[in-house]
C-alpha cells in the first residue's frame, strides 16, 4: 500500500467541504508532500480536477470505487 503525508477523509461531505477542507490540509503541507482524499461526492471528480488546474497542485491519481472516490495531490 502507498504512503501519503497526510491523509483527508471528507466522507459523507458534500460540495464544497471536501475541496476547501483539502485545501486547508495543503495549506499546512510543504511542497512536494502528497495528500490523500476520500470523497463520496460524486461531485468530487470534477471539482478536485478544476482544483488541481486552477492551484497548481498536481492531480496524482484519482480512482472511483463505486460509491467512494479517491484522489491523491502533490503540493506545489
């Protein structure tokens, strides 16, 4: 299993929370440290790639398992 810096669990979370409460966590990150994000808004997929685009923090990866998403950010 992988390892990330910090881990954000915005389960049961709803647009906005789980992208200002990432943006919170990486605002407390170095550069270069990776952030794992659990979401379960569908929603979600599109906004953390719009966040991604418009901070410049990378978008590692992004997975959907059904009804739980998961993204990994890299800080810049």
């Amino acid at each position: 299993m992988a390892k990330y810096d910090r881990e954000l669990d915005a389960s049961g979370l709803n647009c906005p929370l789980p992208i200002l409460r990432a943006k919170k966590t990486l605002s407390d990150m170095q550069s270069g440290q990776t952030l794992l994000i659990i979401s379960t808004d569908p929603g979600s997929v599109k906004d953390f790639e719009a966040f991604s685009r418009q901070t410049g923090n990378a978008l590692l990866n992004s997975a959907d398992e059904g009804n739980r998403f998961t993204f990994v950010m890299q800080k810049s």
